[in-house]
C-alpha cells in the first residue's frame, strides 16, 4: 500500500505528471531531419537510412477488436523478421513499429502524426473507421498507407495518392456472392444483414441491384451493432421472411452468432447463406454451429487453406494463429511490400507507390493472394474473389470469380478444381 | 451521494495550472506527436472541467459526457460543411444546439436521484453513437465512415497555432468556470449537492440549478468538440462511446473533482500516459484502470488535492510561504470587511430591524394551519391539526419521538404536500406553492442536523441565506469578481451582520463550516435564517446535542434576534427548560394529533398532558434543560 | 403472430438473464449504497474461470462450474475488502466510481489473459433441438435460462425469508443506519452480499456464454439493458429489477423485429424517459420520503 501511495504520489505531485511528460517528450523530441524531399544523395527519404527501413502500423491491439485485428501485423513481424534474418532487403533491415490505436481514430490519428517524419511507410492494419480517419493525412504527406484492410470507399475511391490496398470493397464482394448464388441455385429472394462495417448501405443497395437485375428479388435488410450480443430478433425476422438467401456483411465472431442464431431457429433459408471476406476469419471457425456449414458461402481475398509452399503458409504452420486468414492476410500483405520495395530502385516513397501502381497481374504472394494490378486510377489490388465454404476447422475454396469495378465486365464464376 | 469536497477560491491555483500547460506546451520541443496528444489532452480537459461542475459541484453524475463533446463536434461540423456557415457562426449554432439538447434531455434526467441520471446518461451516449452510426442521419453526419472536417481558418489543423487557439479556450473557461463556482450561483449549486431538501427550503429552485448546471457541462462539452473536430480533422462514431465518457469521468476523478483545475491535469494524465507513454495496448488499459482505482482509494482529492496537501506541507516547512500566504488572505478579507453602508444601503441588512410590519398591527397570524393531514402511503403521519402563531410571538412543538413535529415543519416549509387541510403564511394559503417561493414569502427553516455547506467557508454559508433575495445573476457570475464585486461586498456585510448576532466569533468565520461545532453549526444555520428576509423562523431541534451552557447562549441569542428584529420564531425542542425560557405559546403533539395547546406553563401543568406525556419523564422534567423522549441523533 | 410470440420468448430469455444481473445490482445497492459497474466483468470473468477449469484443467463443465461458483464467491469477497472497503468514507459516488474502475480493470486483464483468442465456443449444459409448437421454437438454452432464474429466484426469496443472514440483510437495506446502531455486522454482511453478486454473475455468464461467445466484453452491451431494467424497476425493489429486465427484453426484441435494432434501443430508451417522468419511483419502487 505505502509503495503504491509513493507511486501514485509521484507520478501526481504538483502537476509533475505534465513537466514528466513533456519532458519525456522534449527528450524524445527533436523533430529528425524534416521534410520528405529528396535532395540528391543516395538516401534521402524519410524513414530510409543506409541499413535500416522504418515502417509502422497503427494496429486495434487493445478492446473488443483486438483479437481479431493483432494478428495480421503480428504476421506482418513474422514476416519482417524473417527477411531481415536473411539479411534484409538489399541489405537494409525492416524496422517495424505498431503502435496500438485501440480502434480510436483519434489515437490512430496521433500514431499518424509521429510517424509521418520518422517513418518511411504505413502497414495496412484492421478497421474502416481508422483507416478513414488517417487516409487524407498519410496522402497529403505523401506517405504510403499499403494494404489497409478498409471498407471504406472513399478511401481508396476514387484513387487517393499513396493510399493502396489489396481487398476488394464490401459492396462489391455483395455483388460477386449475390451472382455467384444466383449462378449456383438459381436465382429467387434475399435478405441482406450488415454490420457497419465502412459501406454498409452500398453494401445492401449494391447486393439489392445484382439481386433485382438477375430475375431475383429483394426482401428486406437489417443493420445490427458489430458486437450485438444476441441475434435471435434478426434470426426471426428472417424465418417469418423466408427468403431463398441470406446475404451477410459481418465480422467473423458476429457471423458465427448469427448463423448461430439462424440454426437455433430453424431459420436458415432455402438456398445459401452468402457473405463476404469479413466473416472469413479465425474467430467464425472456432464458434460457428456446423450444422449450417453447407449453407454458408463466403468470399475471400485469399485462398483457402493456402498452398502450401508459400512462405507465410510455412511461416504461420504450427503457430497460434496457423489457420487465421488473418494472419495470412497481414503476412502475405507483408510479402507484397517486402516485394514492392525491392522492386524500386531508387528507394523513395514516390518511386515505391510508381512501382505498385505498375503492378499488372503481379504474383505477390502466389498460393495466397490472386495475381494484383494496380493503376494511377484504380488502388484496390485483387481482382478475384475465391468462394469458400467452413469445413470442420478451416475454410476451403469451391470456386473462383472474377471480380472487378466494372458491373458488366464479370464473367461467370470457375469451379476449384 | 457525492464524490467528495468541492474546493473554494479555484481560480489561482486553476489558472496557474491551466497557465503552466500552455507555457509548457509552447516552450518546449515537443515532437508531433507528443504536441497532438497535448492538443487533444486540453481539448478532453475543457469537457472534463465541464464535467467538474455537474459532478464535483452540483452533486450529480453523467455519464454521457463523450456524447455531448460529439453533438457540438458534429453540428458544428455539418453546418460548416453542409450549409457553408462561416465557422464562428456555425460554432455559435452548433454549440447553442447541444445546449438546446441537454436542456431538453436535462428536463427529463434532474428530476431522478443519481442512479437514474447515471443510467439515462450512460443510455444517451450509446444512442448517440448508434444515431451517428445509423441511416438516418447519414446524409448529414456521413454514418459509419465519418464526416471529413475542413481546417479552421486561421489556426489550421494541428501545430503551435492551434495549440495557441486550444491554450486560450482553456484559460478562458477555466475563468469563467472557477468565476462561477466562486459566486452565489455556485454556492447554490453546492448546496443542491449537499442536500437537496434544504436547499429547496433555503429558497433554491433546486431543478433549475441542477439544469444550468447540466446544460453547464453539455457546453462545454461541445465546445470541446469543436476543437477536437479541428485537430482531428475527421469525426467517427467510435471515438464518442461510452469508453470515451468514461475517461472523462476518470479525468475528473483522477484529477480531483470540484477543483477546476484538477480535471486539466487529470486530462493530461489519462490522455498521455496510454496515448504516448505507454504504447502497448493491454499495459496501458490495465495500467490505466489500476491508476484510477489507486487514485480513488488512496487519493480521493486526486492531483489537485494531492497538490494542495504538498502546498500546505511546505508552508510548515518553510514558514515564510505562510506568512506570505496569510497576509494575502488578510489583505484579502481587509478589503471586504466592516463596511456597514453597503449592508444597509444596498441588501437592507440591519436596517430590516425597522421594517414595518403591517401584519402584526392588523392582527393576521404568521401561521395558521387548518385540519392539515399528511400521509405517507397508508401512514398517517399527521391528522386534523390546527395551529395558530400569532405574528411577533415564540410558538414551541414539543411532542415525543415520531409525534410528527418535524413532519409539521417540513409541510410548512413546502417539502411535504398535504394531503388534506390548508396553510396560511401571514394571511396567503401555501397550496400549491413551490418551497423555494414558500421561503420568498419569508419562512425560513433550519434543520436538526445542521444543513450547512460542509466544504463551503462560515461567511459563504450564511451567504447562501440570501439567495431567495439576492439571486446572483448566472452572466454576472461568470465574469467574476469584475462583475459581482459589489453585490459580493453587499452579501459579506450582511453575513458578517448576521453572524455579529448569533455570536460567532471573527476567528471562525474563514473556516470551512465542517471544521466548526456542533452550537456553532446550530448559529451558522441560524444566521443564514436571519439574512434573508425571514419573517417567519422556523427552528427545528436547535437544542438537540448542546451543553446546558451552550443552550443558554443560544436561547440568549434568540430572543435577541427576536427582540431586535421582531421576527416570528416557530421552534421544535425537547427541552422544557428552553422552551419556558423563550416560549410565549406552545402546542403539544402526540401520535401527529395536537393533544394541547397554550401558554407553555399552563399547558404542561394539565393533567393529561403531564399524565400521558410528562409522567412518562417526570423526573428528567423537574431539572432545567430537561429532555422530553429521546430523539435519536 | 407467431413471429411475435417467438420474439417475446427470446426476450423473456434474454430479460431473465438481465434481471439476474440487475437482481445482484439492486441487492448492493440497497444494502450498500453502491451501483455495481463491474457487475457485468464479474459474471464474465466467472465464465472464463469455468471455461479454463474444462480447457486447462480438463474437468467436466458440470465439475468445473460449482468450482467456479465457489471460487467467485471468493473473489467477491476478496473484492469488497480490497477495493471497497477502504476508505469507504470517501462518499458512494466515489465508491460507485471504484466499481468502474474495477470493471476496467478486470476487463483490462481478461483482454491481455484471454483476449487473443477470443471469442471462444462454449460449451452447453444443455444440448438438444429444444420444443417446437406449431411454428414457435423454444431452444433448449432458453428453457435452461428459464428454469436456473426460477430456482434461483426460490432460493434467494427463501434465504431472505427464512434464514438469519437474509433478515439481517433485509434490516440493512430497509434501515442501514439503524441496523448498524442494533450491531449487526454490517461488514460480513456486505461483504457476503459481495460474494452473493459475485456468485450470481457467473451463473449469468455461464449461461449466457453459449450464445453469445466467451470473450472478456460479452456483457457490455448487457450491462445498458440491465441498469435500464432496474431503474423501470424501481431501484430498490428486488422483484421489480427482474420485472423491469424481463420487460425491457421483451420490448426490445419485439421492437426489433417489427422495426429494426436501431428502433428496439430507441423504443426502450423512450420507455425509460417516460417511466423516469411519470414514475420516478419506478414500477414496484416505493417514493422515498426524504430524510432531513
């Protein structure tokens, strides 16, 4: 107790917490060598030393989405370690910094702020709502933001300087399940359930158009609290409306509550539940009824289980996050920029994003990701979306659709062979 | 339930706290980040201060603070971007709509006691955010992906400029702030927080006050989100949650609640450390809840106190600082004191003691009560009593334990309705009337435990008796001194009046109430009576827990102020001894009937009144100052 | 119709479990004073006490769950000593506010503990397909649900009827001052009401874990529903925290199917301004006389 008073007195005592922080700060301070110009020598970028290459991410580590967040830039670690174990990246090491946001924008705002003189580049991390928060910053500064995992679609639509990421928006992942369903059993009723996760109403209008222009029809959509606790209400809403299929926008815990919930009340619908690469995640197989598994149908950015010769596959096997498609993501993501940044000779932040930009069906994580194309115009990266469906403890993927911008562009989905 | 003492005369040490940050902020070096986070840090102190004076002051809790810091951030914003507004104008709508929103919810939350402010607070914020979130509002406030802010004019987004912006804010509110908790309005607040009931007697319309005061903190709370909308430059539901409001209220708490400046420093804390110090996510939330459980055990009075403890330490150390520190509060005192025109020139002070008193010349009672009946639920607490005071005279309940006698005083006072049966103060019917406008009409209770402002100082409390005359107007209380000056000198001379008749001494009148005695507390109440314009005094058990020599002081006392200002005294005793010493009429209750009434020597003599009611205590009755039944404490 | 029926039953299932919540509130604050915050964490952390006694330890849940029952009683007790008792002077805002603080604080090393991983499955007591009449579906959870709130609600309606230690409670919350002038323990007996909460937490959490996943903020949301509960409930009244709770689940859950979710928050929020404006007191709560 008497410790605990001293600690507390100290870190109290006569506004010391503030002289203590600021002069934390003052010691720490000192902006280094300002300014992201280059000025003629051969290493002249922020972030960019002779031997060292500093990258950051601000990272929902604390709260209820931590669990499913940390894991892709701990991958990402993974990932960075390694390759500086073989000796870096023509023969710089990765630096990398993540700093926990807590799914604040404003403390990812502050992150922001520190890094964009001391870093080199941002590592994409979880959450629309932060990645919205940051986005004009990082692009004003003219720092890359590589792969976030966004949802929303101003951030990347149109194409925002320096802001790039691999994952297909939402909305159009609605579309390609809703096609993809309707290709698979004919096409009839649906009912869209959403969390708000970025373009929730795109997410429902752009599912509601594929459904109405392809002979089906639309019945009714709900928006529930990432986080809602007790499905059920939803679950008889959809019972009483029996529609042919269920269209979900969700996170991965809330999709297991819900197809929980649909189970527990005889409410599965007829065809096929369909949702899109959010439900794809660790925490949807360590809790969903398996009674539903040959009705649920999700999009996915990567494939699944992933080959196994790819690096991050070997990478993860055997640790605790070895089948998070997570994990895959943020180390495969990792891979793309490792990839990205040996790809540029002249190592600045402009040359990097040219050199992403005139990716054309790149292989950048073979196994894992579909090949990526990039443009001055167009920042999201994939252009196919694998089909998987939840067997026992892993996902696994039954077909391939192409998946692109244009509405009318879309061939037909390819079976997994 | 209260969180604890509020602290008196905030605004030095407030301001220079408020001053110590801004020149720390802008002297020292600080890198980006650490400059936002001090931005932002200041920003939450400015709801957090707001937050003060709803909980630190006025006794109540919210815990949707983070809301109303969203609502002023997101109309401002709107309107700016929407309408195109020019930003002062689109601040002033935006800043006005919240307070129209918390006055509308306020209406509603003030009239339940702390659980159901809490819960529909707590309940507010999480609508909020889901409104902000939903579809509705999604045209406007941009729903889930939130709403880009332009950079303010002038001061930009972020950097020494908008520190600079941010810095003056602050020092401005915390002005204001302390001005305000300093003047009469804040006295009133204080004692709202320290009980509600007395302050209704005391002739505070208690809601209202609980209102300004929540309407108070929902200000600035939006002013707060004005600037947070600035440094931001984004606006998302997620950062306005509940957490949110609950760091808030940790700011306050760990900064020390009723001090102004201690939820600044406590802002400083709760924003840097998880923020900038300690980056690892489950650290920094597990250290930041073991800091506020800490601070709430062992340092209740947070930062501010700790502050003021070490303040205090030094100056017995170093005796120099307190003899400095003394003559200032000397000189302080020098300037108010002993100025007898501005009491009689300007309150009416003593010079009451010549009032006329129509009444008492035409013959209408102070009090007449017919049939009155009142129930709590089945219980009948009082049944078909009638009593008569006639204006000028000393009138005495006595009755035993559960009689009702504090039940009557209650129902005179307006605290109770009755259920049956008719008041009259000097001649006009009571039904109906509010406590506070009851006490206009010049009744004036004191309580049986003293109803005093514990952490308020003697000379503040007997200020707050004035408050049914002398309403201090909220805008002239903001400004401060600058504004109140005169009416301040006019109160401390009335106070200092009031307290030269119930006999306290000058030594005792800077001291914080809670540090006085038991008969002094009794005075002080009483003397808070006197300066209003009490025409009828209601006294409950003034005896109660006093020495036979104490007593007589006090009995001495009341007849003088009766004496002197021809005052109707209506008083509760269990001692006979007192109550023949200052009584001229007396009425008897027994199970909440009257069983007797008269001159108090003739009653006591009647055969039923000493059978049933003294036989029971004859011998306690024979000695002076005697006690009739028990009453508890 | 039988849409409404079959949202009416999940709320009735989901208020149960509220009001058992808002039953453990209501017997603190009326015998302390204090609203409990860390209500919610203390049935969460119950839960995960059970759960990793069945994954670390490998006991069966029917072993592990009076354990863990056992060892939150425990802790209850453990709390009241350490974070409420101290300096219990210091005023029941501030004490109010410790329970906050310990609910961060809890929540805070759950998260760095287990939240990794979270959510996790957890096991059932109960398996099966429940009852099906007509097209109204009864999940075997939610007849457990109903049947634990009965016999609990039997015993604690005993234990305060009929056993000393209730009596004694009973005297503490109708009449504390007075009570502790008589001598009763008012120390033990908070203390024990501590464990009770504590105790009742974790028949919550295990209850409701199945359906909602473990995962350290699992009664987040919970915890709005339940203080909503207990004010329309009246605060002081122990029945009137379950009515209140089963209300505001029913409600909300009809609201939600006929609205949306959004609607079914509003339309409790509008329920509980109103009641707050009509009746202060609440629905079974007595109008408190004020003390002077």
């Amino acid at each position: 107790m008497r410790i605990a008073f001293n600690r507390s007195a100290k870190l109290a005592g006569a506004g010391a917490a503030v002289a203590l922080a600021l002069a934390l700060g003052a010691c720490s301070g000192g902006s280094p060598g300002a300014g992201g110009e280059t000025s003629g020598g051969a290493v002249a970028e922020v972030g960019v030393t002779a031997d060292t290459i500093r990258l950051a991410a601000s990272q929902t580590l604390s709260g209820p989405g931590a669990a499913s967040c940390a894991p892709s830039t701990d991958a990402a670690q993974l990932y960075f370690d390694k390759v500086n174990d073989e000796g870096g990246v023509d023969g710089r090491k990765i630096d990398f910094e993540v700093l926990d946001d807590g799914y604040d924008p404003q403390r990812a705002l502050a992150n922001v702020r520190g890094f964009i003189d001391s870093k080199f580049a941002m590592v994409g991390a979880c959450g629309s709502a932060t990645a919205a928060a940051i986005y004009r910053t990082l692009s004003d500064a003219g720092m890359p933001f590589l792969f976030p995992t966004n949802g929303v679609a101003e951030v990347v639509k149109p194409a925002s300087p320096g802001i790039l990421q691999l994952l297909p928006l939402y909305e159009d992942q609605t579309a390609s399940m809703v096609r993809y369903g309707f290709e698979e059993f004919g096409s009839g009723s649906i009912f869209v359930v959403v969390n708000p996760l970025g373009e929730y109403e795109s997410a429902i209008s752009r599912a509601r158009e594929v459904a109405e222009s392809g002979g089906g029809s639309f019945v009714d959509s709900a928006v529930a609290q990432l986080g809602t606790t007790d499905y059920t209400p939803i679950a008889l809403q959809i019972k009483e409306a029996d529609p042919d299929f269920v269209v979900m926008s969700m996170g991965g815990s809330d999709s297991a509550k819900f197809v929980n919930a649909l189970v527990d009340q005889n409410a599965l619908p007829r065809s096929a539940v369909l949702g899109t690469s959010a439900s794809v995640a660790g925490s949807f197989l360590s809790s969903y009824n398996t009674a539903a598994s040959d009705k649920v149908y999700f999009g996915s950015a990567i494939q699944l289980p992933p080959s196994a010769e790819n690096e991050c596959t070997q990478l993860l096997a055997g640790g605790d996050f070895a089948n998070d498609p997570i994990a895959l993501i943020g180390c495969a993501s990792a891979q793309a920029i490792v990839e990205a940044i040996r790809q540029t000779p002249e190592l600045t932040r402009a040359n990097l994003l040219a050199t992403i930009e005139s990716w054309d069906e790149e292989d950048i994580s073979p196994g894992i990701f579909a090949p990526v194309s990039f443009s001055a115009t167009d920042h999201i990266g994939l252009k196919t979306l694998y089909v998987v469906q939840p067997q026992g403890t892993e996902f696994g993927v039954i077909a391939e659709c192409p998946y692109s911008e244009d509405e009318n562009a879309d061939a037909s989905c390819t079976p997994a062979g | 339930m209260i969180i604890g003492d509020a602290k008196n005369r905030t605004l030095v040490p407030s301001l220079v706290i408020a001053g110590g940050v801004t020149v720390a902020g802008l002297a020292l070096p600080l890198d980006t980040s650490l400059e936002y986070t001090l931005t932002a840090a200041i920003v939450w102190a400015i709801a957090a201060i707001g937050l003060d004076v709803l909980v630190g002051f006025t006794g109540q809790v919210s815990f949707g603070q983070a809301a109303f810091v969203a609502i002023g951030a997101y109309a401002t914003s709107a309107l700016r971007i929407h309408l195109g507004l020019p930003t002062p104008i689109a601040v002033i709508l935006g800043v006005g709509a919240t307070g129209a929103i918390a006055l509308l919810l306020g209406s509603v939350v003030v009239r339940y006691r702390i659980f159901g402010i809490a819960t529909a607070t707590l309940f507010f914020g999480y609508l909020v955010v889901t409104a902000l979130m939903g579809d509705v509002l999604r045209p406007v406030f941009g729903g889930a992906n939130g709403l880009a802010v332009p950079e303010f004019e002038l001061v930009g987004s972020h950097g020494k400029p908008y520190l600079i912006l941010v810095c003056a804010v602050l020092i401005v509110v915390v002005y204001l702030t302390c001005s305000l908790m300093d003047s009469q309005t804040g006295r009133a607040l204080r004692l709202v927080k320290s009980n509600e009931a007395v302050a209704a007697a005391v002739g505070i319309r208690v809601s209202r006050m609980k209102m300004l005061s929540f309407v108070y903190c929902c200000i600035l709370a939006a002013i707060a989100g004005v600037l947070y909308s600035g440094i931001v430059g984004y606006l998302g539901p997620e950062g306005f949650g509940i957490k949110q409001s609950v760091n808030i209220f940790a700011m306050l708490v760990v900064g020390g609640a009723g001090t102004v400046g201690g939820p600044i420093l406590g802002a400083l804390l709760v924003t840097i450390l998880p923020g900038y110090l300690l980056r690892d996510g489950h650290i920094s939330a597990i250290v930041f809840a073991a800091v506020l459980l800490l601070f709430l055990i062992l340092l209740p009075e947070g930062i501010y106190g700790l502050g003021q403890r070490v303040g205090q330490w030094l100056v017995r150390v170093f005796p120099p600082l307190g003899r400095l520190s003394r003559r200032r509060a000397r000189a302080a005192a020098r300037s108010v004191r002993h100025d007898p025109d501005a009491a009689t020139g300007t309150v009416g002070g003593a010079s009451r003691a010549v009032d006329e008193r129509p009444e008492a010349e035409a013959g209408i009672p102070a009090l007449e009560i017919d049939g009155l009946e009142v129930k709590f639920g089945d219980f009948i607490a009082l049944s078909d009593v009638d009593v008569r005071i006639r204006a000028g005279s000393v009138h005495a309940i006595i009755g035993p334990n559960g009689a009702g006698k504090t039940t009557l005083l209650n129902a005179v006072s307006g605290l109770y309705v009755p259920s049956r049966g008719d008041i009259r103060v000097f001649g006009a019917s009571t039904r109906g009337v509010a406590p506070h406008r009851i006490r206009q009409r010049g009744v004036v209770r004191t309580f049986q435990t003293p109803a005093i402002v514990p952490d308020l100082d003697v000379l503040d409390n007997v200020k707050l008796g004035l408050d049914a005359d002398e309403k201090g107007s909220f805008w002239a209380d903001l400004l401060g001194r600058v504004a109140t000056r005169r009416r301040e000198r006019a109160l401390e001379a009335e106070a200092q009046w009031a307290l030269d008749a119930v006999g306290i001494d000058e030594s005792r009148r800077s001291l914080l109430a809670k540090n006085l005695d038991l008969s002094e507390q009794k005075r002080v109440e009483i003397a808070r009576g006197l300066v209003g314009h009490a025409r009828l005094l209601l006294l409950d058990e003034p005896t109660a827990g006093l020495s036979v020599k104490q007593m007589e002081s006090l009995g001495a006392t009341l007849k003088d102020v009766h004496a002197r200002f021809g005052l109707t005294i209506m008083v509760i005793s269990h001692h006979i001894g007192f109550i023949l010493d200052i009584a001229d009429e007396m009425t008897v209750l027994d199970y909440g009937r009257v069983i007797g009434n008269g001159e108090p020597a003739e009653v006591l003599a009647r055969p039923l009144i000493a059978a049933t009611f003294m036989g029971v205590e004859a011998e306690a009755a024979d000695a002076p100052g005697a006690t009739v039944g028990t009453e508890g404490a | 119709m039988g849409l409404y029926i079959s949202a009416a039953i999940s709320g009735i299932a989901v208020g149960l479990l509220y009001g058992m919540i808002g039953f453990a509130i209501v017997m603190l604050y009326k015998s302390t004073g204090v609203a409990n915050f860390a209500q919610g964490t203390l049935a969460t952390l119950g839960a995960f006490v059970a759960w990793a006694l069945v994954t670390d330890a490998g006991l069966p849940l029917l072993a592990a769950i009076p354990i863990a029952l056992i060892a939150s009683g425990m802790f209850g007790v453990i709390v009241y000593f350490v974070v409420i008792r101290p300096r219990a002077s210091a005023g029941n805002l501030n004490i109010t506010v410790r329970t906050l603080g310990l609910s961060l604080l809890l929540l805070a090393v759950m998260e760095w503990r287990w939240g990794a991983l979270a959510p996790y499955r957890y096991p059932t007591i109960v398996q099966g397909d429940g009852i099906q009449i007509a097209s109204v579906v009864l999940p075997a959870q939610t007849l457990l649900i109903a049947g634990v709130a009965a016999v609990i609600m039997v015993l604690l309606w005993a234990l305060f009827r009929y056993t000393r230690a209730g009596l004694s409670f009973r005297a503490l919350a109708e009449q504390p001052d007075t009570a502790r002038l008589l001598g009763l323990r008012a120390t033990r007996l908070s203390a024990a009401t501590w464990g009770l909460s504590a105790i009742l937490g974790t028949i919550v959490g295990v209850l409701l874990a199945p359906s909602a996943f473990l995962a350290p903020s699992m009664m987040e949301s919970y915890l709005l529903f339940t203080f909503t509960g207990i004010v329309l409930g009246g605060l002081t009244s122990l029945p009137g925290a379950l009515l209140g709770s089963v209300i505001v689940g029913i409600v909300s859950n009809v609201a939600i199917v006929a609205f949306s979710l959004e609607a079914g928050v509003l339309v409790v929020f509008a329920i509980l301004l109103i009641v707050m404006a009509v009746r202060p007191q609440g629905l079974l709560g007595k109008q408190e006389a004020v003390r002077l």
